[in-house]
C-alpha cells in the first residue's frame, strides 16, 4: 500500500465537512425518532416487514373511521331519544286533557287550545335537526319530514278538509255540521282517517320522511339502522289525533259528536303513546349496540397500535443518547474545521 505524504488542509476541511454533513443527515432522523418514538425510515428498518406494518396501520385507520362515525350516531339517537322524550311528554298531557273531555270537565276552549298546542309542539319536535340533518326524515335528511298542520297553504289540511267533504257533503264550518250524531262522528274516524290519513295519505299529504331509515355500519361486519322515521305508526298516530280534534273542535259540532271525537283520539293517542315506547325502547337497544361495538373497535385498535409500537418502535432513552452524542460530535467538528481554517503556511514560517 502507497500513501501519500502529501496531506493540505484543503483535504481535511472536506473529510470533515463530509463528515459534518453525515452527522447532520443522522441527527435529522435521530431527533424525528426521538420525538414521534417510532423508527424515521421504517422501510430501512423494517425490510420485509414493512408490508406487514403498513397492513396493520390501513386497518387501524379503517377501525378508527367507523369508531368517528359511531360517535356521530350515538349523538344522533341520543338527540332522537331525547325528541321522543318530548313528544311523550307533550302527548301524555293532551293525553290528561282528552280524559277529562271525555269525562266532561274539560271545556271545548281547553282541548282546542291543548290540542293545537300540541300539534304546535310535535311538529316542531318532528322537524329537529342535528348538523343540518333532520332527525326524523329517514334517509330524506335535507327535507323537512313535516310541515305545520295549521299553516296556511297547508297540503295536509287540505286532504283531511278534502276528505271530510268528501264523506259528510258538506265542509267542517258549515252549519250542517251541528248535525253530525256520535255514531257518524265514530264512522268517519274508522271509515276515512285511520284507513286514509293513518295509511298512504300519510305520506302522500303529511309527511315527507322517508320510510327507509339510515343503515349505518357500527362494525366490519355489523350494519343496524340508525334513525327513526316520522311514519312510524306511533309517531302519525300522535300527530293525527291532534290535528284532528284541533280541526274538529273549532267547528260548531253537538255535543255527542264531540265527545264521540275525544273518545277515539283519546284511544289513538294511547295506541301512539305505546307505539312511541317500543320505537324508545328499539331505539335504546340500537344506542347499546353502537356502544358496544365501538369498545370491541377501541379493542382491536389499541391491539394494532401495540404491533405497530413493537415493529416501529425506539427506545426513547437510546434515541436521547444518540442525539446528545451526535450534537457533541457535531459541535467539535465545527471547532475543529475552526481550527483547521486557521492553519496558515505563513503563520507556520512566522
């Protein structure tokens, strides 16, 4: 072997610069390494594994998706128990007010003011939303499920005015209608309003949800819905039987004709209540299901992050002493390039 006797400054400077950049290079990934605690390159440090963590980590992603949504469904059946709640407390008390109709302590003023207070309410309730989505539309979530029965231009007004034209012959407010005996006032309900209103006119002129509700996938292989629709029957029985008696009431009806009304909207409005509990009900075991499934997700993401921390992980004390020790080399190449900068043929002859 030959060496060169021959060795200028010129040739230390870049061995010590190279050097310099090599140590700067590794520094870059030790500090990265230090502050995430997974390796900087895991393809470098990994190999053939590297396949395997990247599996890991698109599955762990995918548990995570459904983990988010799982948290957007459980605040939208929370708000939608919460809804039925009201609706249940709204209802129980016209509920009161109908009893006592019945019973004949009720004035005609006080079911009509609690019965289009109660309409009031349940179309509002009807009609919440939860970011921009309306609870109770099924999969119809940007319209409106229901509009107010006592508003003007009403199409839901306008079939049940239809409809009782078209069975009496003669409109609500005409005076005519004093004449209408209990027995006809009961045939009406059961011939035209449960069979008509109750069934396709429901949709057709009150409601514009949908029937299909959201299906929503809580797990990899688990998808339960997760709405409830303004047609369920507890929900249109409610509606109906107010709407009703507020339409009714304020017509110049006999006594037994009314009292024939409060009767069957007070059966119609117990039949909703009950309804209404099994939708709370189904709608709790739903609130369980997403629940419980987004513990099993946590589960197997935590399993995953664990893998993922054996395969990619530093040891942080190791990461630590490697950065100390690379910015001390670091600091003495920069005071020795210094030094060696400061060699001078002339200083040497001086």
């Amino acid at each position: 072997m030959k060496t060169s006797p021959f060795v200028s400054t010129s040739s230390v400077t870049q061995a010590v610069r190279h050097s310099l950049l090599r140590m700067q290079t590794n520094l870059i990934s030790s500090q990265k390494e230090l502050s995430t605690g997974r390796v900087a390159d895991m393809g470098l440090a990994l190999g053939s594994k590297t396949g395997e963590a990247v599996s890991f980590k698109r599955d762990m992603d995918r548990l995570s998706g459904i983990i988010d949504s799982n948290t957007l469904v459980s605040a939208r059946l929370k708000s939608t128990q919460e809804a039925m709640n009201q609706m249940t407390t709204v209802a129980q008390t016209f509920l009161q007010t109908l009893t006592a109709s019945v019973s004949g302590d009720a004035s005609q003023s006080i079911v009509l003011t609690d019965a289009r207070g109660t309409v009031e309410a349940l179309t509002s309730v009807l009609n919440t939303t939860l970011n921009g989505e309306y609870l109770f539309a099924g999969i119809n979530t940007d319209v409106k499920p229901v509009d107010n029965f006592n508003a003007p231009g009403s199409t839901a007004k306008a079939a049940f005015d239809a409809a009782f034209l078209g069975h009496f012959g003669f409109a609500q407010t005409a005076p005519a209608a004093a004449n209408i005996t209990g027995a006809q006032m009961d045939n009406f309900i059961d011939a035209v309003v449960v069979p008509q209103i109750l069934g396709t006119g429901w949709e057709t002129d009150w409601s514009s949800a949908s029937d299909q509700g959201i299906q929503t996938r809580i797990a990899l292989n688990e998808t339960t819905e997760t709405s409830v629709s303004a047609n369920e029957i507890g929900i249109k029985k409610l509606v109906v039987a107010a709407a009703v008696v507020a339409d009714l009431f304020s017509a110049e009806l006999s006594q037994e004709a009314r009292n024939a009304l409060s009767s069957k909207a007070l059966s119609m409005v117990g039949e909703g209540l009950s309804a209404l509990a099994d939708l709370q009900s189904r709608t709790g075991v739903v609130e369980n299901w997403v629940k419980r499934a987004s513990e099993r997700l946590e589960m197997q993401v935590d399993l995953f992050e664990r893998n993922i921390l054996d395969m990619e992980g530093v040891d942080p004390y190791e990461a630590k002493t490697r950065v100390d020790t690379l910015l001390t080399q670091i600091e003495m190449s920069y005071a020795l390039t210094a030094r060696i900068q400061q060699l001078s043929l002339v200083k040497f002859l001086a």
